[in-house]
C-alpha cells in the first residue's frame, strides 16, 4: 500500500501561484487538516536560523562543514524541544 503525500504551499507563497494546478492540488485553503494553526513556514523559519552561521562555515572542509552543519540544527532541535526559543 502507498501512503498518499498532499503537497502545500505555505499561505505566504500561495498568492503567487498562478496555474491551474496548484489551485487545484496546492491551495492550503482546500485542506482542512490545515486549519487551526498548521505552521506551513516552519522550513523557512528554520532556514533563516541556519544562515546566520553561513560565514561561520564559509572557509571550513567538507568535513567540517557537514559537523557543523549537524551540530547547529541538533542544537536548534533540541532548543526547540526543551523550550528554549
């Protein structure tokens, strides 16, 4: 059995999707479960932390980068999780 994945585009984004298919499939309007305070941003939000370190990791390896990279989102999940930010 396959599991059926809606695809959403955030309420910010919406306003310039102008084709007939994302009215149809994409409208975040359309989708009940999404009513009540879904946080269709959060990919952004999180970007945004991110790329605060971005001169940080400017001028490391490969290697290090990807450390981190790792250890910054772990640091944010967890922030997030024990109620941090």
């Amino acid at each position: 059995m396959r599991a059926q994945v809606k695809t959403v585009v955030d309420h910010f984004h919406f306003k310039s999707h102008k084709g007939a298919y994302c009215h149809a499939h994409t409208n975040p309007y359309n989708h009940k479960e999404l009513k009540g305070g879904a946080n269709l941003s959060v990919c952004e939000q999180r970007f945004k932390y991110i790329a605060q370190h971005k001169k940080s990791f400017r001028y490391m390896n490969q290697a290090r980068f990807n450390f981190m990279l790792a250890m910054v989102v772990w640091l944010d999940h967890k922030a997030r999780k024990d109620g941090l930010l």
